[in-house]
C-alpha cells in the first residue's frame, strides 16, 4: 500500500515558519503511521525577506485565504499570528473547505476558539494547536487527551519566556526592569512592542485555552485577570527573596463550586518550589485531577524548534487519521464558564509600603491592617542601598499575610495609602497558591 502523500500550505515564515520548513524538508516521511509531508505553497507578508530557509522553489501565494483554499493544499498550517485579520479568516477559509487545519497562534484560539470549534465539527476538519502553548513541552496534548479521565481541578504556572527571562535578569544582574527589557529586545527574547508579553497579554491567552480544555468549556479570554510585569521592582525582587520567595509571572485557572477564576499576576513563589527553579526562558506548569493529583511539566515555551516540533506533532496527528473534539466535548454544547469575583478570592499577599522614618509608623499600619481583618504572617524592614531617588526619605516596609479575601485586603491597602506617613502608594503581590 502507498503511503498518502499530504500537501501542506504554510502561512507564516517567522522563527516558527522557516523552523517547520527546515523540519519537513529533512524528514518528510516522520508520521508514526507512514505518509509523506510535503509543502506545496507558502505565504508571508514579505516575499524577498531574509530567511534561513530557501522558499523559491515553493509555490508563493500573497493572500493566505488563497493558499487555505487552493486544490493543492491539503492540511493548512497557520503562523500568521494575531486573533483577528488574514490568520482568523485563512483558519475560518480551511476548515469551511474542510480542510485540517494546525495553528500556533494562542490568541486566535483564545478569543474566537467556540466558533472555530463549530466550524470545524461542521466540516469535520481537525483543528490542533498543540504549538500555541508551552511550545514543544506538551501542554495541550497532556489536557486535550491524557487527562480526559480525571476531573480537573486548577492549572497555574509560567506561560511566558519573556517575562520570566526579564525577571530572572533582574534578579541575577541587579539590573532593571527597563534595562532588562532593552536586553531581551537586543538579544530577540522580546518584541520592538513588548506589550503582549510584558503587559501578561500572552499567559492570559494560554491559561484561557488551558482552562477551555481542563474545564470542558469555552475558552473565555475577556474574563481573565491580568496584570503584566511592568511595576515588579528591584526592591520588591530584594525583598522577596530575603523572605523565602522569587517573584514570578504566574497564569492560573481555579475551578470551585462558584465558576472559574482565571487570573496572571506577578505571583511569589518559595525558593524552593519548581515554578521559582524555572529560570530563564523556560515555562513550567502545574496540573491537578481529582484523582490523578498534580501533575508538573517543564520545557523551552518558544523557539523554532520546540514550536516546530510541536506543529510537526499535530500535522502527523492528522495524517494518521487521530480525531477529537478540538475542546473537550461536541462545538453545540461549549458554553463559556462562569467567571469567578476576583475580589472574593481568599489567598496570601505581601504588602510593601514606602514610609517616613519617624516613630509609630509600624504600629499605624500593623492597626490599619488588624482593623480591617487582615492578619500578619512575617514582617521585614530594611534599609535600601543606593536607593533610586523616588525612594529617597523613604524607608520601605514589607509585610507577608495569612489568607484573606482580596476585597478585604485591598480595602485595608486603600486606608493606609491615605495615612500621613506613608510616601508612595503601597505595593501588593500575591503569593502564589501552588
């Protein structure tokens, strides 16, 4: 029997594109179940631009929509990126024509995933997108079929290289939020508008697709709480670790009697603990079922060829004929969870305030907090050297609570911002529940 040769259009010759070109060109025949990839047409928004992959002698189409819809392509591969624009309507292109479609692009599926879905149950055209996060580490596979028989219940970790990169810097190097950031731009680890990552734009994109396939639910991206990375300063870095903690980005999905919580926030974690061992660019995720218990993964999230690898992952799916829903259940019955308060979670927090140094300061912000119901885990004053000159006449205090509800806990923060001895407005950071 002849092995079926799959012609494959590929949208998108970025770090990903060119990775996955340079994959199938060296390993055409890689599906488990045999059959040959073979890619019959490519688009890009530049044509002459330089890349470390020869593309002259494929088919060159200038609109994607083209390229998803032509006889000659078989299996559609989108890496345009963006949720709305040529990347939604070359996806929405194929699977109408029925075509299988492999995507990287988080944000697509984040945002307009139920219909995506729908259509493709429609036509009966598989649409993967293990690549849209983690990259190679096999987060979406792990969810979408390796826990189908366990009943989910929380998803958090490190979702974003970028930031994890600049945090780890700062820590390391002293250096800034802003310096490390012009770094990451130099060295390519962040973009010319970093706003999607540094902002927390991109975890939310994929912890809400992770909560779509751990919940059996819709993925709900307007429903997340972000908060990017771009107010963690070098103090707070300082502090945290003389407390026992590293400040990380985390991205988490909590399910409870009450809905879903999704939420990304600059989160500290114990030394000790993976999350605050995962340096770099790495990402790293915790999994937890009902009656599997917690599950950890850690790999590379970026790169051209973990993505790649994880592309080439779902383009062999398809040509050995795997099939299942895109989310966890049938297109008609996805609905979006129901979004959880954020200000009625219960959790731990550190507090720092900028104070003047003068007597009875600690005691008027240990009753502020004690009036509002908040209690006290750990205290730490210290002096700051060389201190940036918003500090200066300033002495920074940090506090560590027990659990408490973020409503109460930030009504207490807005009473002490207006005590006469506090100089900036307080800080607040969670600790991460992990």
């Amino acid at each position: 029997m002849t092995a079926k040769t799959w012609r494959i259009g590929v949208a998108g010759l970025g770090t990903v594109g060119a990775g996955l070109l340079a994959f199938l060109a060296e390993r055409p025949e890689f599906a488990p179940a045999g059959g040959r990839a073979e890619v019959t047409g490519v688009s890009a928004r530049s044509r002459s631009r330089p890349r470390p992959f020869d593309i002259s002698p494929l088919p060159w189409f200038d609109d994607p929509v083209a390229l998803a819809t032509s006889p000659q392509v078989d299996l559609f591969v989108e890496l345009v990126g963006g949720s709305d624009g040529p990347a939604k309507a070359a996806v929405e292109a194929a699977l109408k024509a029925g075509k299988p479609v492999v995507t990287a692009n988080k944000a697509l599926i984040a945002e307009h995933g139920a219909e995506l879905a729908a259509l493709a149950e429609a036509s009966g055209a598989p649409l993967l997108f293990e690549a849209a996060v983690m990259g190679g580490t096999p987060a979406v596979k792990m969810l979408r079929e390796a826990m189908v028989g366990d009943e989910i219940k929380s998803v958090a970790g490190i979702l974003n290289g970028t930031c994890n990169y600049i945090l780890t810097e700062m820590e390391a190097t002293g250096r800034s939020f802003a310096e490390v950031l012009a770094e990451a731009q130099r060295l390519g680890y962040a973009e010319a508008d970093p706003t999607m990552d540094v902002g927390g734009f991109d975890a939310a994109h994929k912890i809400s697709i992770l909560a779509a396939l751990a919940f059996g639910c819709a993925p709900n991206f307007a429903a997340a709480e972000i908060e990017g990375i771009e107010q963690v300063e070098l103090l707070d870095i300082a502090m945290a670790r003389d407390l026992g903690y590293r400040i990380k980005l985390v991205a988490s999905a909590d399910r409870s009697p009450d809905g879903v919580l999704v939420r990304v926030h600059p989160s500290l974690a114990p030394l000790n603990h993976p999350l605050a061992q995962a340096g770099g660019a790495l990402n790293a995720l915790f999994i937890e079922g009902t009656r599997i218990g917690r599950i950890f993964l850690q790999g590379p999230g970026a790169g051209s060829g973990p993505t790649a690898a994880a592309v080439a992952a779902d383009i062999a799916d398809v040509m050995a004929g795997a099939q299942r829903p895109v989310f966890q259940g049938p297109a008609k019955s996805l609905v979006a969870f129901t979004p959880v308060d954020p200000s009625k979670s219960v959790g731990r927090a550190y507090l720092r305030f900028l104070v003047k140094d003068e007597p009875g300061v600690i005691a008027a912000v240990s009753e502020t907090l004690a009036e509002a119901g908040v209690s006290i885990e750990s205290f730490l004053q210290k002096p700051v050297e060389n201190a940036p000159e918003s500090m200066r006449g300033g002495v920074p205090i940090v506090l560590t609570t027990h659990a408490v509800a973020e409503s109460v806990l930030k009504a207490a923060m807005e009473r002490i911002a207006g005590l006469p001895a506090v100089i900036d407005r307080p800080r607040l950071l969670r600790i991460a529940r992990i």
